[in-house]
C-alpha cells in the first residue's frame, strides 16, 4: 500500500458537487493498493499513520501524533499513486490493483484505521470522481511505501 499523508486545517471529497466525507484538523490519508497488498501492510500502514508524530507540540515541535491531537482522518482511494512514468508521456497504472483486489483491501484498512482511531473514518467512494479540497496545514506532506518498511 502506498500513502500520500497531509496534515491539514481541513478537508473534503466530494463527488458530483455532494460531500461525501469531510474533516476539521487531522490528516488526508490518500491510498493506494498494489495486487500483493495483503492484511499484514494494512495493520503494519495503520499503526504507522497513527503513531506519526506530525502535528505540533506545546512548543511548536511536530511531536504529537493523531491519537494525541485528537484529530481525524479522511481517507481517499487514489490508484494513480502506482502510476509508473518511465515511458512516454501517458502514465501507466498496471502497477495499481484492479477493484476485485483493492476493494476489499481498502475497506478493511478504513475499518482498521477507524478501530485504531476508536472513532470513524469519513472517506469517499471508490472508483468515483472525486474533488477533493483541502488546507495543507505546515505544509506538512508524508509518503509512506508499506513495501519499504526498512
């Protein structure tokens, strides 16, 4: 799984002009599945999210993590985080999962996120056309590979 983190001021998905998902201080967690994907990068991916110390302490020191902050988090399903780029100008998304694998995946990492959080996750829709607008807060934007995890 391959995540675009943003600590944001606020932010929102919505699909034909609805919103379907929106939060106030917290994280925009856009995700991307890859075919070999299994449970162990869900559990491994969403302990990290939760733990990441990104948000500003007493002092100004990003040392405070979602559980702390008290925060949400608005998750986004996004494939053309596995585009591949290498040839030509038009992007490849072979490398992303096709829905029979990355629904059922998605949504069980969204389950296991809001187990974590022990709170729900507002997210949008999979496969739709989604707008999503936020306010980077910072701006404070992570990447996180569940495959790099050395």
């Amino acid at each position: 799984m391959r995540t675009v983190l943003q600590r944001v001021s606020r932010a929102s998905v919505s699909i034909g002009g609805t919103i379907k998902g929106e939060i106030g201080s917290g994280i925009l967690c856009l995700l991307g599945v890859h075919p070999e994907d299994t449970d162990a990068d869900i559990e491994w991916l969403v302990k990290k999210i939760v733990n990441l110390r990104i948000f500003n302490d007493e002092d100004g020191v990003m040392n405070v993590s979602i559980l702390d902050h008290g925060g949400n988090v608005l998750v986004v399903s996004q494939f053309t985080l596995y585009a591949s780029t290498k040839k030509g100008n038009r992007p490849s998304y072979i490398k992303a999962a096709g829905p029979d694998i990355a629904i059922p995946l998605y949504e069980r990492f969204v389950k296991t996120l809001s187990d974590a959080l022990q709170r729900p996750v507002p997210t949008g829709e999979f496969g739709a056309n989604m707008q999503v607008e936020l306010v980077n807060d910072g701006p404070v934007t992570i990447i996180i590979d569940s495959k790099n995890r050395e």
